[in-house]
C-alpha cells in the first residue's frame, strides 16, 4: 500500500497538519504528517484500495467515506502522541471543513 498521493493530496496532508499543529504546538508537524499517512495507509486496507492516489478517481460521497476512514485512525494515533482530548473534536470539525474545500476544488 501506498501513502503517498497526487500533488493536491500531498497539499491536503500539508494543510490538515498545519490545522493540528496550530490547536496543538507541542506536535511535530512531522510527527502530525505521520499520523495522517498512518491514517491513509488504515483507511487504504479499509477500502481496499492499494494506493491513495486511486481515492482521487472516486465519487465525493466514496472520498469522503475515504476521508473519515483516514480521520478515525489519524486522530487516534495522534491522541496516543499526546494530542489534547478536551480538543478532538474542535478539530475534527475544522479538518472536516478543510477537506469539504478539498473535494469542491
């Protein structure tokens, strides 16, 4: 399985540990970019897809499923680095945001 994906998904990872980082600063930005392709590698196994690039030929409805797949498995892996849980879910709506914007462009 493969976790990297297009240039857009590759700015799309970029810009949702930009998010994580800004709520949580003791976060690497690396370490949050890691737990975001923990995510995708989890959600590929899911969908059965073999790489992230293949997500982007799908449906919005099959992308966002995609998504919250990969969002689930992300921010539980960034709560056991220490990610504050007084602050998932103020988060997740803005990371949720972020994708809607992702799948209009």
């Amino acid at each position: 399985m493969q976790s990297r994906g297009n240039t857009k998904q590759e700015q799309k990872i970029d810009t949702l540990a930009d998010i994580v980082v800004a709520a949580c600063p003791e976060l690497s930005k690396l370490s949050v970019k890691g737990s975001f392709r923990f995510g995708i590698t989890e959600a590929l196994k899911v969908t059965g897809f073999g790489k992230w690039e293949e997500v982007a030929t799908q449906s919005a409805a099959g992308k966002q499923r995609f998504f919250d797949s990969l969002l689930d498995n992300a921010m539980a892996h960034m709560l056991r680095m220490g990610f504050p849980t007084d602050q998932q879910d103020i988060v997740r709506k803005r990371l949720v945001k972020e994708n809607q914007r992702f799948l209009k462009q």
